[in-house]
C-alpha cells in the first residue's frame, strides 16, 4: 500500500495543494476584474486586433490598426484655408471665417477630420496608452504639414499638467513633435490644471485656457526665441483656443511666426 508522505506540519501534500486552490478560487471569486484584466492582456498578447474594426491583425508586431483602417482615415485634402487649414470649396487664400476674425496662429494645418476612423485611433493612442500609433500618425502629419515644417525653426509641443501627464504617463503632443524631423523646445508650461477642452462648449474654451500658459523660467527673456518661427504640435485642433493662448505667450516671447500642425481638426461645416 502506497505511503502518503507528509509534511513537517503533519498534513499531506494533497490536501495543502487542495486548500491553496481553494483559496485561489475564492480570492478569484472577490476579485472579477482582475481576472478579467488580465483575460483581457491574454488575448490582447495571443490575437491582436485592430482597435477600430476588431478585426485579427496579420502583422502581430505592425501598429494596432489594420491596413483598412488606415486607409479609410477622413484625411483633409487642399483645397484648404491657408490660415485655419479648414477645408474649402474653392481654392481661395483664406476662408470667410478667417477674414473676420483676428488669429494668433499664421497658419494650421492638420492631418485628417477628428471623426470615424481617426477619432477611434487618435482616443486608443492618449487613453488606452496605443503609443505604436504615434509614429503612423506623425507620419501623416508630416505629408499634409510639409509647408510648414519646412518654415519652421523649432517645434513647441503644447504642454500638459504636471498631475494630467502624471495619470496618463506620457505628453502625446511630445512624442508627436520628436519624431517630425526638427529641434523640439519645451518651452511653455501650464500654469493650472484646466477642465479637458473636450468637456466644454465651445463658448467657454478660451474661457478655460485663459493665462493657463506660460514661459518655462530658464527661457524668460532668452534672445534665442527673437525672430523664430515656431510651431505648435498638439494631437487635436477643436475651437483652436489652446493653440491662441500658446501663441500668444510665444509671441510675447518674441517669435516672429507661430503655426500650429495636429493629428486632428473638428472642421467647420460652414467651410467644408
């Protein structure tokens, strides 16, 4: 008859395996979410999907988003305004509701409408920590800014709070801005923590970015920043009220030309 071997406690292997699956079980049973967590990073490893279609990617290693996807982006094509980089029906120099209207920026340009495809992608890469999506989308923001970047002496990426890029881990606009081709300056600062501009209508934007921006200390009245032309990175262009009150503190700084270049523009339908 077999000898059950026991251990230094007197208890048989048997029964201290039994009693530790059982504890699993019921710690297993309290805590559902972190089960389901990381379900979730197991199938996330072991079949990668697109995060617009859900469809099984075919290059495990490629960015999350299939080759479809990509494609089907609401991309902004010229005609475009040459100061806000709104589409326009005519290949006019500024759009109606440029010429009423006092801009701090001197030229915008974005890679594609904030809607459909992109706004899923763009909401993956700062949310969901999708950072493989950040060099396809600087890519493309390269192609439809090359006016600008080739105008320009420096990039500014627009700053998040010390607490917001705390949460979130990384600044998007700074991981935009490195890989565009030209010196990054981290030169601005937030002042205060301010509601995401995505909350908000668009009556009180510039409201909420009011003086939320200013110099970092060691460029106070820096000579470098006389005459420079400079532009703006950010993922997303809504109202343009933050891209205004960035351009003003680099204006007051002495930059002679501020543009702006995003991912993403919410387009005017007056204009498009």
């Amino acid at each position: 008859m077999a000898r059950i071997t026991r251990c230094n406690s007197g208890i048989p292997p048997w029964h201290v395996a039994f009693s530790a699956r059982r504890c699993l079980d019921r710690v297993f049973r309290f805590l559902p979410a972190s089960q389901k967590a990381a379900d979730a990073l197991a199938a996330a490893l072991l079949t990668p999907t697109c995060v617009v279609c859900g469809r099984l990617l075919e290059q495990i290693l490629s960015p999350c988003v299939c080759e479809t996807c990509w494609c089907n982006i609401p991309l902004i094509t010229p005609p475009v305004c040459d100061r806000c980089g709104d589409p326009i029906a005519r290949p006019e120099e500024v759009c109606r509701a440029c010429i009423d209207r006092d801009h701090t920026i001197d030229r915008a340009r974005s890679a594609g409408r904030y809607e459909g495809n992109l706004r899923i992608i763009i909401h993956a890469m700062k949310y969901h920590e999708r950072r493989s999506l950040i060099s396809p989308l600087a890519e493309r923001m390269k192609t439809c800014g090359r006016k600008i970047l080739n105008e320009t002496d420096a990039l500014v990426p627009v700053p998040l709070h010390q607490w917001r890029q705390l949460s979130r881990g990384f600044n998007q606009s700074a991981e935009l801005a490195r890989l565009l081709g030209l010196p990054v300056l981290h030169l601005l600062r937030r002042t205060r923590h301010t509601r995401s501009q995505i909350e908000l209508p668009a009556a009180e934007r510039r409201a909420n970015v009011q003086n939320a921006f200013a110099l970092r200390r060691r460029w106070l009245r820096n000579p470098q920043l006389l005459g420079k032309r400079l532009a703006l990175i950010d993922d997303v262009t809504t109202t343009g009220a933050t891209l205004d009150a960035c351009g003003r503190v680099l204006k007051a700084a002495g930059a002679s030309q501020v543009f702006s270049l995003t991912a993403a523009r919410v387009v005017r339908r007056s204009n498009a």
